[in-house]
C-alpha cells in the first residue's frame, strides 16, 4: 500500500470499511471506481474501464461516472441488490493540505433508497432485521420512506422467512453468526440483500423510538435495524414513528407458498401484479391507500370485531353514492403524506413538494365536513387534523409554481421576510433603473440601436453600432470591449448600479435558501401529526376502494357463523371473473357444516376444480379483510390459516422436484393446520406411480379427517378414492360436471353433488389439438385398460402408509424403513430376471428422455 499514491492510499483505507459496496470516489466533477469495483461496476453499468497510475508497478483499473448523472448509475446497481457508498469531498481544496480529506456521507442500499425507479408509489420499501434467541426469533421492519416501524416474535424460521417475504424486504440485517443455511433460504427465497450489525445495544436516539416496547428481545431485535440505519446513512431520522408490535396471531396465516397459489399479490407466470387480488381491489386514490390495501391483503384479521367495523364503514360508504364519489375526488388531489414527511427529515424535499402538501392538506377540511354528513361511530370518531397552522405557513411562504432547485433563487414569495423583500427592491429597482437609462441614452445621443446589456464576463454594458460610433461625444463612455460589428462601453454610474443589483440578486438566491432550510426544519415539526393523518385517510381511502369494487362487482355483504359453518351462494372467482370481461361466469355454491368437513372433487381437467377450491379461500380472504365478497349469499367461519397445494413446479432454487413440492406443502399443512383452518389439495399424488399417488392421497384425506379437522377441498383424478365417502362421516364427493356431445366433451363448470363418472382426459387431449392417430390409439389403450379392471386395487384396503411421522420435522425418506424381502430369483420367469439385471446395471440419471423411452421399448419387448 506504501507504493501507492497518497489518493490511492486514502481511497484503498476507506474501501477497507466498505468491502461490500461499490465506493463513489468523488474526484472534482466525476465519481470514480477503481481496482475491482472499476471492473464489475464497468460490466453492470456499461460504462468504459480505463486505467490511471497509482504509484505501482502496474496501472489501476478505472472507471467514472459524471457526478450530475450519478443517481441514475447509482440506482441501476441497487436494483441489482447493489449497495453504493457515496465518499464525498469534505475539505475546500483551496485550504487543503496535501489530499483532500474525504468521507462516506451515505450508504445506499436496496433497503434504505428513497427514491427512484426501485421505489413504488403503492408499495413499502421495507428493510428487515432478524435476531435469533434461543427458541424464537425477533423480526423488525423499517421503511425509512414513510417512518413506519415494526417488530414481532416468530416462534421458527420458516415463519419468520414467510413474514420477510409477504412485505417484500429488500434487505435484511443480520449477526455474522447466523447459521448459513438461513442465509442461503433469506438470498434465495427472499431474494433479499445481507447486511451485518452486530449492535444490539439501546442508545439514546434509539429509546425514544422503542419506548412502547416491553420485551427486551424485541428491543434489542430494532436496536440492531436502527443502529445499521444511523451508521449507513448518517443524517437526521426524525420521521421514524414508534416502534409498534404487532403479533402473527392476529392476522390469519398464509404461508409463502399458498400467497403465491392464490396469487394474492402477483400473478405466478409473469410475476406482476396485473391479474391477482390485489390488481382487483386496488381502486385506491392515494399512494397511502395503496400501500395499506396491500397490507391488508397479506394480513386478513381473525378478529370479528376488527372485521365487522371495516364492513360497517363499506356498508355505509356503499349506501352513500354521491358522498363517495366527492371523497374519491378529494383524494385525488391527496399527496402521499407519508413519505413527504421521510423526504422532510431526510433532507431531500423541494420546494414543490411542500406545494403538494399544502394542496394536500388543503383537502381535509372538505373530507371532513363530508365525512360528517355520513352515519358511522367507528371510523369516524376522531376528527381529521388539517394541519391548519401548517397549512397557512407554507401559504405565506412558497410561491404558487416555484422552481425545482431550491439553490436558484424565485421560492419565497413578497412579504415573508422584511430583509429579502430590501434585496429585492433593490435588485428590481436597479433593473429599472437601467431600463430607464437606456432611453435617456437613445435621446441624448440619437442613436436609436443603442442598447444596454449584461453578462457574466463584463457585467453591464453600453452597446453601440460602428455605424454610430460617429454621434457619440467625445470622452462621453469608457470603452470596455470591441466586436467586429459594435464596440461595447460602460460609465461609472453604470457599474455602481450593478453593483448594487449583482449583490442584491445574489444575496437574495443566498437568503432564500436558507429561509427554505428554515421553513423545512419548521416542518418537521408537524412530521407526526402528518403521519396520523396519513393513516386515518388512507384507511378511508382503502374502505372506499373495498365499497367500489364490491358495488361495480355486485359483491355482497358476508355473515360470519358461529358453529363453523360455510355457506357461499353463487359463489364466484373474483379475478377470474373480472378477466373474463363480457363472458359470463357460471357461479357455484359452496357448502360445509359439522357434518360436512371434506370435498373430494373429481371431473376432467379444465373444468374449473382448481378455480372453484382457489374462489373458495379468496372469498374467505376477502371477508376477512373487511370487504364484501363475490356470491349472493355468504355466510363464513372465521379461517386462523389457510394451506394450499395447487398446481405442479419444481423448485429449481432448492433442487426438489414436482413430487418433493407436493410432499413438503402436504407436510407443511398437516403440521400446522387446525380444526378452524381451510386446506386446499389439488391433485396430490400425481408426480409418483399410480398406486403410490393414489395410497398417499388416501392417507392424507383420512389424516386430515381423523386427526384435524379442518375445512378441506381435496381434488383428485384417481376416482377410486370416491369410495371413502362410505369410510369417513364428515367426506362428501362433489364433481364438476361434463357431458359428451357428438364425441366432443363439453364443459358446464357447474359443481353438483356426488362423484364424476369418468376424467375425460383423452377428450382434453383432443381439444388441444394433438395428432388424430394419436387420439385414436389412446382411445384404443383407454378401452383395453377398462376391460381389464380386475387388476386394480381397491382403495379401502390400502393400508395407511403415510403415517404421521411422515410429516414430521424429519427429511422425507424415499424408502420405508422396512423393505419387505424379494421374492426369490427363481420364483421369476427368466426373462423377467433378465430385465431385472439389466435395470440394476443401467445409469438412468445420466439418460435423456428420448434413451429412456427406447430403453424401456427395449425391456418391455423382452418381456412379452
């Protein structure tokens, strides 16, 4: 490091600190990168790698970026779960002494940006903490964009890992002792950013944000996220609200996999938000709105009290029309209060911004005064703070349409403050001044061209023709500067006055500036009465947004049933029918009592199984969020979870295949549910054999009856298994229903009672499309095969073998414990023997699909 240059060296000292950020290195009017950083940053950014010598043998990679386009660079690498130290110039170079002395003035990463294309309007940007005790785990969230903190204990991983990836956090922070595998689950489940912090201790600044906590772990589990923050981004937190608590049982659960099933927040196949719950309801006006609606999404309440105050408010908001639309209306005009007042104390507003607030606040009076025509005690009983005294002060202060900069001057308006309004008196009366100069000039001297100019070289000049350089007196002006065409002038009264007016302009941009500093320190002062009101509208917001859909979607109000049961009327999809647009949607009831606890639903694939099991727990969801849902008639039991296993995936990220996806979600399932749980299976058994698929499922029905209890749609093609509704009193078999005209199936997506008389699977073949020979052959197999149903076992006599340890902590064996003994080799004909010793001797991993198929061609001919 000696050899280096004393820059080099300053720079290798402080990317010591920040090994696992890029480091913007600022050198005059460019952030440069060097060594390592220089190469990646190059490749991510598309940006030219240069050299420079440092002082070694060999010249150092190099690359930079222009310090006015940074933010751009910058925010493409925290989109790619970058972090970016910004080392800025701390020291005048001109009172400098050797190298300019430098520092980190902020870390920005994916959980702490506050602005940019990574940050949405109707989503948080939450940055999580996680802290391990000895059998429970503390999170904590901060969205440094709003203020909004939170802290809850999780009683395993998983659950915690489920919480970081419902809120979507970017980052988390963690100790260095974290156990590796939890790392790699938080990187590729949560596609989240590590950061470390090994500070759990309370400070100062932190006890008054955690004051409302009463359990020590969680204190030190926020202490760990907020001290990362202070020493990441070191400037003023003011705006982070207190810390709040809030607890899993509260909110029904849903794990990660069941979210993503049922597609509550984005869709699977492309990942967005198009075609999920959430594109549905969102007929939010705010940011605010949009930001809480997603919340309640992810957490339905279990709370009947919580729920029906919600559907009160939707109900009276559905039964004043007129009303409602003049407060969507108002909320338009709304700006995102929340994250105005992270911007205030971060230090990054503008002078529009404060515009926006105050058009803002200007609104609640009128939501107000609305609010109170309508007939409603529970939401309605703390009135809206319209922040008046805040209101009038930005008013008295900021012009209507002030610029973007707040270093250029034309913010404050006439009459705030006595000292600029002398400034710029002075500067516009000196304006005038040589305005008025210019035409007494034009009559004494009869030259009609003659002009008065400024700029930044010469100041103010008196410009004049050569054609007309003749009429001047002589000595009258002090000759200043030729052209080719005009010679330029200036007189003593002529630079006094400029003088004046250059000194007023610029000590007004100086004044100005500082009266906005002054005025934003001033609002920061209002930062929590802010927040309060950016909670109470977008909870209106939201309830309004619930009553439009459920009106334009002619939902209706649910009941909830204290005996468990579920009734849904015409029950519909919510999304699918929304997609649908102009077609009509059949819609199905639903029916579970005491009596009634399991559906096992069979008919042909198509036919709308998966879409009836997955409306089902929307409309429970949707209930439980306080909104109304998509039948006639709905009556519901109150859900603590919901589990689902829908559709067939490997999952690639963990190497496990359709089959183990099935097993872990039917395990996960089985583990937690409870009698007030709901449980959809959808095809379970079908990524092994026929008659291991078909005993698993059996097992798993039976389980579920026997032991849990809960609500279970259960769909299946092995229709054997319709027979266990003569085994199990709470089962009942449902079926979509099909029938066949002219040879071609024709789908009626009309659920009725009892069980479908065949899968029709060969008639689905047929409608997408495959070769007609094909289709003939198959149907040709199918007629051989049902002639030959002697062979087939009986489902009631298979015995259970998926016993409860199955689905315990324990890894999944692919094997019993007890392999019953082989027959003896002489018991086999030889050539099945033979076919047995070349299956032993065959590397069937290393075959592709094709050598398996001519493989198994090969055997099967050997033992015909």
């Amino acid at each position: 490091m000696a050899t280096y240059t004393p820059m080099i060296q300053q720079y290798l000292k402080i990317k010591a600190e920040y090994q696992d950020a890029f480091l913007f290195f600022r050198l005059g009017d460019f952030y440069e990168m060097f060594f390592n950083d220089a190469i990646q940053a190059s490749q991510e950014l598309e940006i030219t790698l240069t050299s420079r010598d440092g002082g070694g043998e060999e010249r150092i990679p190099m690359c930079g970026v222009p310090y006015h386009s940074a933010p751009n660079y910058i925010e493409q690498l925290i989109l790619k779960g970058h972090k970016v130290a910004i080392c800025e110039q701390t020291e005048d170079p001109k009172q400098a002494k050797g190298v300019v002395r430098r520092e980190v003035v902020q870390l920005i990463t994916p959980g702490t940006v506050m602005d940019g294309k990574g940050i949405h309007d109707k989503e948080n940007n939450f940055i999580a903490s996680l802290t391990a005790f000895d059998s429970q785990i503390g999170l904590a969230f901060s969205d440094l964009t709003t203020g909004e903190n939170l802290v809850a204990i999780c009683s395993h991983f998983d659950e915690a890992l489920n919480e970081i990836y419902s809120v979507g956090a970017k980052e988390v922070v963690i100790s260095t002792d974290l156990p590796d595998e939890w790392k790699k689950q938080l990187i590729d489940r949560c596609q989240a950013t590590l950061s470390y912090e090994q500070t759990t201790t309370i400070t100062q600044e932190i006890l008054e944000v955690v004051k409302d906590l009463h359990d020590e772990r969680l204190t030190s589990t926020f202490a760990r996220l907020l001290t990362y923050l202070q020493r990441t981004q070191k400037r003023s937190l003011d705006h982070l609200q207190l810390v709040k608590v809030y607890y899993l049982q509260d909110a029904m659960k849903i794990d990660l996999f069941s979210k993503r099933n049922l597609e509550l927040t984005e869709t699977i196949r492309s990942k967005g938000k198009k075609g999920s719950l959430l594109w549905l309801l969102d007929e939010t006006k705010t940011a605010m709105g949009g930001r809480l609606l997603k919340q309640w999404v992810d957490k339905p309440l279990v709370d009947r009290e919580k729920i029906e105050s919600r559907l009160a408010m939707v109900e009276t908001f559905i039964a004043n029309f007129f009303e409602r639309e003049d407060l969507r209306t108002l909320l338009k005009e709304v700006y995102d209060l929340e994250r105005l007042a992270g911007r205030v104390a971060f230090g990054n507003v503008n002078a529009r911004d404060l515009i926006q607030l105050k058009k803002s606040l200007q609104q609640v009076p009128a939501i107000e005064e609305l609010l109170q025509t309508l007939q409603n005690d529970v939401y309605l009983t703390k009135p809206l703070d319209p922040c008046e005294d805040l209101t009038q002060l930005l008013d008295e202060a900021i012009v209507d349409n002030p610029p973007l900069s707040v270093k250029e001057g034309n913010i404050i308006k006439d009459g705030f403050h006595a000292g600029l309004d002398q400034y710029r008196d002075a500067s516009r009366n000196g304006k005038t001044w040589i305005a008025q100069l210019e035409q007494q000039e034009r009559q004494h001297t009869g030259i009609k061209s003659l002009k008065i100019g400024y700029n930044r070289v010469f100041g103010y000049y008196i410009e004049v023709t050569r054609a007309n350089l003749h009429l001047l007196p002589e000595g009258k002006y002090e000759r200043k500067q030729t052209l080719t065409n005009a010679e330029r002038f200036i007189t003593p009264e002529l630079k006094e006055k400029e003088a004046l007016i250059l000194e007023a302009e610029e000590k007004i941009v100086d004044l100005e500036y500082q009266l906005f500093l002054e005025l934003r320190e001033k609002v920061k002062n209002f930062i929590p009465r802010l927040q309060i009101l950016a909670k109470q509208i977008s909870e209106l917001d939201v309830l309004q947004c619930f009553a439009t859909v459920s009106e334009n979607r002619h939902y209706s109000k649910p009941q909830f049933s204290q005996n468990g049961e579920l009734f849904l009327k015409n029950g519909r999809h919510p999304v699918v029918e929304k997609v649908m647009d102009s077609q009509e949607y059949v819609p199905n009831d639903c029916y579970f009592n005491h009596d009634r606890q399991m559906l096992l639903i069979t008919g042909p694939n198509m036919s709308g199984k998966s879409t009836y099991m997955r409306q089902v727990a929307l409309t429970a969801i949707l209930a439980q969020i306080g909104c109304y849902v998509p039948a006639t008639e709905a009556v519901l039991p109150i859900f603590d979870q919901i589990f689902t296993r829908i559709g067939a995936a490997d999952d690639l990220i963990s190497g496990q295949s359709t089959f183990m996806v099935e097993m872990l979600e039917a395990k996960n399932a089985i583990a937690h549910a409870t009698s007030q749980s709901l449980i959809l299976f959808d095809e379970i058994g079908r990524g092994t054999s026929t008659y291991d698929g078909m005993a698993l499922a059996q097992a798993i029905i039976e389980y579920i009856h026997e032991h849990i209890g809960a609500k279970t749609l259960f769909s299946t093609h092995y229709h054997e298994l319709t027979i266990l509704e003569e085994q199990l009193t709470s089962l009942r078999n449902i079926h979509v229903k099909a029938i066949e005209e002219n040879g071609k199936v024709v789908f009626l997506h009309k659920i009725e009672e009892g069980a479908a008389d065949k899968s029709y699977g060969i008639h689905v073949a047929e409608l997408a499309d495959l070769p007609k020979s094909l289709i003939s052959r198959a149907k040709e197999i199918l007629s051989e095969l049902e002639a030959d149903k002697t062979d087939m076992p009986n489902p009631v006599v298979v015995k259970q073998v998926v016993k409860e340890e199955v689905f315990s902590d324990a890894q999944l064996s692919l094997f019993s414990e007890e392999e019953p003994k082989a027959k003896k080799a002489s018991a086999l004909p030889k050539n099945v023997q033979a076919v047995i010793e070349l299956l032993k001797t065959m590397n069937i991993l290393e075959m592709t699909p094709l050598d398996a198929m001519n493989e198994l061609y090969k055997l099967q001919k050997k033992v015909k």
